[in-house]
C-alpha cells in the first residue's frame, strides 16, 4: 500500500491501525466526536493524540522520526 493510501486510510476515521516499529506495538485509533476527528496513538509506552492527520504527519513521535519517515520500513500493518 502506498503511504498516501495508508494515511487517508487514517483520515477516513473507520479503521483502528497496529503494526510495531523498532520492537515497539503501535497503534492508531481514529475517532470522531461531535464532528470532531482525533486521532488517538500509542508508541510503546507513550501515547499521544492528534486533531488531524496533518498534526499527526508533521510530529516526530517515533524515536525523533515522522511516520513518513518509517512508512518504508514498517511491516504487517493490520488494519481493523
């Protein structure tokens, strides 16, 4: 899957994403509230949450890197 599709896969809000990078279980749990979409992640032990996949892009929360930047490198991403 390319990363374009992957991230409207995300911004399309209906699909709870896992995959683990560098060791660690991923997660990404779209959900929309009142009109409102976040996006809620988790990194290992840390979590975080977004108010848009643009927020979400733009932030270095993997080890000092932007998913963009591990897209490439990440396997079995299972999307639910």
């Amino acid at each position: 899957m390319k990363y374009s599709e992957f991230i409207s896969i995300i911004d399309d809000c209906c699909n709870d994403i896992v995959f683990s990078y560098r060791g660690k279980k991923v997660g990404i749990f779209p959900q929309v509230s009142n009109g409102e979409k976040e996006f809620h992640t988790y990194y290992g032990d840390l979590s975080k949450n977004y108010h848009s996949v643009a927020d979400f892009e733009a932030d270095t929360f993997f080890d000092g890197y932007k998913i963009a930047d591990i897209y490439d490198s990440i396997n079995d991403i299972f999307i639910s």
